[in-house]
C-alpha cells in the first residue's frame, strides 16, 4: 500500500549516518529491549536497522513515508545489507493492520505533529506484553534553526514525554544519553550559532565526543543529555 506522495526535507540523515560511535551507543542502550515481530517508524535510509537487528527479532516491517527512501530500502535489502526478513511499507501507521512486539522510533517522534495520537495508534499496534521504544532530542530550549529546517515540532524532556503516554503504555524506564554532547548543543546555540552542523562537527562529537559521553552518563546516571530515551510496555 502506498501512501500519499510525502517527501522527507533535510539532509541530516545522511550526515549523521556516518555517526557510528553514537550509533552503536544507543543501539547497546536500547538493543536489549528488541525482540520479536519489530515495526521500525520512519526507518529512512536504514542506518539504523543495520544496527538494531538481532536474532530475537523474528521479523522487521520498515515503516517509511518517503517513496524515494522507501525504494533504497528495497535495494538495501535485494543486496543484503539489511536482513532478508525486512519488508518495506510506504506509508503511516494509522494504516497498518498488523500487530508487532516492538514499536521503536528513533529521531521519529519529533518530526509528527500530533505525537499523543500517534502514540496511541502505535499501543492499539502493540501485542500485550510488547515494548514501544522512544529515542528523540533532548530539551525544548535547544530548539535552533536546524530543528526547524529538518521539520522538528519539538524536543522532549523525560517529563514531558511521559506525560504524553500517560494511560496509553506503561513505562519501564526512561533516561538521558550524550551528556557532553548536551554541553556542545548549549555552545552551538548560545556561542557559535550555526543553523547547521558541518560534516566536521558531526565527526568530531561522534569520535570525541560520544566516548566520553559513555563514561559520564554512568556517572551522572543518566540524568541529562542530547537525547532522551523511553521504554514502554504494553499491559
């Protein structure tokens, strides 16, 4: 099924998708809580996916608006760098009939209006017991120029977001990650004032950056960062 015609804006998929140590950081991070039937929403270009699949997955939908990204998706796949058991969908969730054992959105959220509707539709979409995974940025008051240009509503705090599914999906933990990477967003935005990051700064916060973050988000247990993590479960 085809949606109607949807052209994602932006082109900091391709920039982050060199991010590999921020990559494989979060994936430690949220990996463990995948398992089962998976619909991934708004997979993109599938640099995530090539992380997040594991042997616990029993099949992967890649959920995508974008024809365009849809189609790289469907070749990533005929190639094989991305699982045989991936199947592409273009389209939203409203008009998926299936039920799945994990939900994930990773840098989704942000860019869908109505993000509590959309919440719910992904809870009705969700088998008891099955896990809604959440990873968006951090922090309204870092809203710049480049959240606005790649078609961000928001950023979240944990408080915020747990309001959001309040009554639609209990919560197993919720937490921050990329502490430093917090303190480079404050500079950009108060110092520096770029309206967009360079390929340079993104490898340097990815090689520099995101290490350190992996040693002080443990020690500031997690309690602040670039982005913000959310585990729910269904009941």
């Amino acid at each position: 099924m085809n949606a109607a015609p949807f052209e994602y804006i932006g082109n900091e998929l391709e920039l982050f998708a060199a991010a590999k140590n921020w990559k494989r950081y979060f994936t430690q991070l949220i990996k463990p809580h995948i398992s089962g039937y998976v619909l991934e929403v708004g997979a993109g270009i599938g640099a995530n996916t090539a992380l997040l699949h594991q042997k616990a997955a029993t099949g992967w939908v890649l959920l995508e608006p974008d024809i365009n990204f849809c189609n790289r998706l469907r070749h990533l796949v005929e190639v094989g760098k991305l699982p045989a058991y991936c199947t592409i969908f273009n389209g939203y969730t409203s008009q998926i009939r299936q039920t799945f054992d994990t939900i994930i959105y990773i840098d989704v959220l942000e860019h869908i209006e109505n993000d509590v509707k959309e919440l719910k539709t992904a809870a009705a979409l969700l088998n008891p017991g099955g896990k809604l995974i959440v990873l968006s940025p951090a922090y309204n008051y870092l809203m710049n120029p480049f959240d606005k240009a790649i078609g961000h509503y928001r950023r979240y705090t944990k408080k915020e977001l747990l309001a959001k599914t309040e009554g639609i999906v209990e919560v197993q933990k919720i937490f921050y990650a990329d502490s430093l990477g917090l303190l480079s967003s404050l500079a950009n935005k108060w110092i520096l004032k770029q309206p967009y990051p360079t390929q340079r700064q993104i490898s340097f916060w990815d090689t520099f950056i995101i290490p350190a973050s992996t040693i002080t988000d443990k020690i500031i247990f997690h309690s602040a960062g670039r982005s913000v993590i959310g585990i729910w479960k269904k009941r």
